[in-house]
C-alpha cells in the first residue's frame, strides 16, 4: 500500500536539485564582461535505425528551447539561430525511443547530424493507464502536479494534455517518482507555450526534488491582442528576478543596477539579513571563461541572493520562515566552478543546489532559454 500523499509531500518543498549538461574549464584572470553570444545552425536527417528509412513528423529541438523542426518526408531538418556552446539536440517520436546527444556548436560551423530512432515496443491494447486503484493514481497525480508544475499563480493556469502517460511506482516508503512512458505534453495558458518534455528523472525524496528532463517550448498562438499582451506581461513578470536573470546580470556586471543583493553565507538556517556593506562584488566571484562570450563563476559555502524589485507571491508564504517580503534564494555549488554563458545557460551536469524562492517556482514558471525580454525592460 502506498503512504499517504501529504507525507510524500511535506515540508521538503524548499529545494530543486537542477539537471543541465557537461563542459570543464580552466580558470584564467582578470575578469572582461562576457560578450554576445554568436549564433549558428543544425542540419540533419533521422531514420528508422532497423530499416535505414526516413522518418517524417520527427520532433527534433533544442533542449529548454523553443528551437526546433519537425522533419518532413524525406526525414529533414533544419534548426536555425542556435547559441553556440554545448547544447543538447532531442528528437521524440511517439512510435520510437527519444533520442538526445549533447553536441557542441562552434562559431562560423554550422553542424550536420544524422539520427538513427530505434522503434518503440509498444504492447497491444495499450491505450490507457492501467491502475489497480485508479483513485490512488489521481492522487499520485494530484502530488506530481505540485511537485512539478508548482503551487503559483501562474501554476493555476496550466493543463496536462496526457496525463495517461504518467505512472506511479510505489516503494513502500516516503519517497516519491514519477515514470513517463513518452513525452508529457502541458499547456500553459499563464506564458502562452505548449511545452513537451521527455522524462529521465523525476522523484522526489521527502527534501529533494530531482528532475531530469529535456523541455520543448513552442509558442501558442493568442486569441486576440489582449491575451498576447497578457502572456507578455506574464513572461517578463517570470522573467525579473528568475535564476537566469540573475545568471546574465551577474556575468555582465549589472547586479545592482537591475535589483540583485548577493551575500556569501556559510550555512543554511543561520543567515544574517543582507546589509549594504556585506553586498558581495560581482568580480569577486566571477572570472573569464575560455571563451569571450563565457565566464566561470566560483565562490565557496551558500550565496543568499535577494531581489529587491519585486515581493514574493502569497502563497510563498508558508515556506517563508521569517524571510523578508522580497525574493530570497540560495544556490550552493556542487562543484568547484560552473561555466555560464552571457545568456545565462550552464554548461555543467546538475551544476548547483537550488534552495528559497527559485526553488518554490517550478515548470510553471519557466521560461525557454531563447527568451529574451524588451530591450528597455531588461532592469
């Protein structure tokens, strides 16, 4: 028999162990803000890898990314404007095997790839989720949902469109997972995206969420004017004051110009408020990176990183525990140094340890990692 889901559920909330993908870096000195990052392109062709046959309507993307093709019917594709660095390209197919390789894209080479899809066993008959008691299955999906869409407003406002894909696996203890047998596919009516993931990981061990997944976003088309300004509203709204503004913000040398106070701390539960003297300087953190458009950023123990221009939502509050009204988080490095580019993506494997307000917003907030706010409201 399963634990109850409120024990699967509790307090843990407070931190997301984040999964992104590999490079290692030396690290040179002194530190040149990081330049704009190039732009290059994919090229490509995915076949049936038991009969060598092109395979058309082939999703093939970069992950995080609205960047993407579908193959046509000779099996093509082509991705343009793709940041260069190492990215990873994702190709899923109802009836095949996701397929993901990291590939890293160099400046003035565009790439060519070829994929081979191996066919999907798919058993007769199966059309739905087979659950010896459904009504436990709709509360594991209850605790999936918050797990992973979140408790924001903005969490409110999305839809799984195939939740019969999800399955459950009980081990008799608190811990939590979810099985994904192929691209879970919802629709967030907050951002206006459609976004398909394809699952490694997810569970959840009563402290920890740890998620591994490959996101596909693509834009849905608004109803009217209104709405296109209301998911633009919604998407910078995400946007300020998310880990990845802060990542960008950091690499160029603009913290406090666009909001962020930074302390470095040396534990969890026992962290003085941030003061103006103890504000942490940028350049004491980061260095450049092997490339001009990178840099590696380092610093020991806990940074406490608040945003100063925006309070936190309501429901943030159970999980608060005596912060300030503004959004505080912390990130601790799980390695030495992690590589970041000039648009704010890490190049690492589950690169940091993510605690307070960034962890609480989850798929519910996320943005693709091609957005890029107003030019005048990037403060």
């Amino acid at each position: 028999m399963r634990p109850p889901a409120r024990n699967r559920d509790r307090v843990g909330l407070r931190a997301l162990l984040l999964a992104i993908s590999a490079l290692s870096v030396s690290l040179p000195a002194p530190f040149v803000r990081c330049q704009p990052v190039p732009r290059t392109s994919l090229v490509g062709q995915v076949v049936d890898a038991s009969t060598g046959q092109p395979v058309p309507y082939v999703n093939v993307y970069v992950a995080g990314s609205t960047l993407g093709s579908a193959t046509d019917e000779k099996g093509n594709f082509v991705i343009q404007g793709i940041p260069v660095g190492v990215h990873e390209v994702v190709a899923s197919h109802i009836a095949f095997s996701a397929y993901a390789s990291r590939i890293r894209f160099r400046e003035g080479e565009d790439r060519t790839l070829k994929i081979s899809l191996e066919p999907r066993a798919v058993e007769l008959g199966e059309v739905e989720v087979i659950s010896e008691d459904p009504t436990e299955w709709r509360k594991d999906l209850a605790t999936f949902k918050r797990l992973f869409l979140g408790s924001t407003r903005n969490a409110s406002f999305c839809t799984i469109r195939n939740p019969e894909v999800l399955d459950f696996p009980g081990d008799g203890s608190d811990n939590f997972s979810a099985v994904c047998r192929g691209p879970l596919i919802f629709e967030n009516k907050a951002l206006g995206y459609a976004i398909e993931y394809v699952f490694d990981t997810f569970s959840f061990d009563g402290t920890y969420i740890r998620v591994s997944a490959k996101p596909r976003f693509a834009e849905l088309e608004p109803a009217s004017e209104q709405e296109k300004k209301f998911w633009d509203r919604n998407r910078l709204r995400a946007y300020k004051g998310s880990q990845r503004h802060f990542l960008v913000s950091l690499v160029r040398g603009r913290l406090l110009e666009v909001g962020f106070r930074v302390l470095e701390v040396e534990a969890l539960g026992t962290m003085p408020r941030l003061e103006e003297h103890s504000i942490v300087d940028w350049e004491s953190i980061v260095s450049p990176g092997t490339r001009t458009y990178e840099a590696t950023v380092h610093f020991h123990n806990f940074l406490e990183v608040e945003y100063v221009h925006e309070d936190v939502e309501t429901g943030y509050d159970l999980l608060r525990r005596g912060q300030s009204d503004r959004q505080t988080s912390w990130i601790k490095l799980n390695g030495a140094w992690i590589t970041v580019s000039a648009e704010g993506d890490i190049r690492e494997p589950f690169p940091l340890t993510v605690f307070g307000y960034w962890a609480w917003e989850r798929a519910a907030d996320a943005l693709p990692t091609d957005y890029v706010p107003p030019a005048d409201e990037e403060n």
